[in-house]
C-alpha cells in the first residue's frame, strides 16, 4: 500500500517487514524486550531533564545517520489511540504484546518532522516510537509504557551515542535491567 504526504508517496510496511523483530524479543525488564538479542551492543537513552525534545531528537537522529550508509529507514508509529500516527488510515503491523504500528518507508528527515502530537515520551517530541534502517544494522524502540528509548547496534553507533551529552546514552548488556540511571518505571 502506498500513501501520500509532502507530495510523494510512501510505502506502507507490512508483518514480513519486522518478522525479524516479531516473536524475537523476550519478557522482562531486559533490553531485549524491546530490541531482539541480535545486535554486537546496546543503549538505552533519554532525555535529560535540561536539554529540549527537540535539541534531544536531533542528536540521537545526527548520531545514527552517522553510522548509516544512505538509504530508507522504516519508522513505526505505535497506535496507543492519543498519540498521532501520522497515517491513521493506514494498515498496521503487530509487535510485541500484539501492540499496533503504522510502519512506513521514509527517512530520518521524515522522522523528525513527521509526527506533530508528541509521543509517549514528551508532548513535544517527533520521533517514531519504533524505527531502523532498511539494512537492520539497528533498531531503536520505546516501548508503550517506557520514558525512555532502547537501541540497539554495532559497536561504534553506541559507543558514539554514549560520547554524546544530547544523547544521553547509557550502554547495557542484553540480560541487564533497561531501565536508565536516575529514571523509575511508573
């Protein structure tokens, strides 16, 4: 399926698209309950109180553009009924506890500037809930009930995460607790 927005088209994203991330996260409060256990490292970040949504979400987005080669992203945005998904007529595609997304192939331009009602995290934020790479070298995802954001990688994308203050990155290993220093889960 195709839709329109900005004067071009986009492909919608259909279950084959993330069957490498459906039913290969696990339960529990690990890192991979949100990103599959497949990645060389992992993050979980959040921001901090003194830095903007917007300052915040630019440098995580500058950070993973750095270490990607270019080509299409697939943003996912989780339909939690108050939050926009940017195409509400759109199909949805099932993750984890059967949650549902609209998924479609843009960019990180597109994940910046798409979504105007904020998310879960902030009321001013613009990022997807869920989005990675048409090359799968990482996922970023924050779970519905989350404040904070989990990522997953090679190496050198989390190691640069973890050395930008915006980013506000703190690496964790797959069987340890996701949740950040100084957060609490509500």
């Amino acid at each position: 399926m195709q839709v329109s927005k900005d004067g071009r088209s986009w492909r919608i994203g259909a279950a084959a698209d993330v069957d490498w991330i459906a039913g290969h996260t696990t339960s529990g409060i690990s890192i991979t309950t949100a990103i599959p256990p497949i990645f060389d490292a992992y993050a979980t970040t959040h921001q901090a109180d003194d830095v903007t949504a917007a300052a915040y979400e630019h440098a995580l987005v500058e950070d993973l553009i750095t270490h990607t080669p270019d080509q299409p992203w697939w943003l996912a945005y989780l339909d939690t009924g108050a939050h926009d998904v940017v195409f509400p007529h759109a199909p949805r595609v099932s993750l984890y506890w059967n949650w549902p997304y609209v998924l479609v192939e843009a960019g990180p331009e597109q994940a910046l500037t798409w979504r105007t009602g904020g998310h879960i995290r902030h009321p001013r934020g613009s990022l997807p809930d869920l989005f990675f790479p048409a090359d799968r070298s990482w996922l970023v995802s924050a779970l519905w009930d989350d404040t904070w954001t989990c990522v997953g990688g090679p190496e050198p994308l989390i190691h640069t995460l973890q050395r930008d203050p915006l980013a506000n990155a703190h690496r964790v290993r797959p069987d340890e607790d996701a949740l950040p220093p100084g957060l609490t889960r509500e």
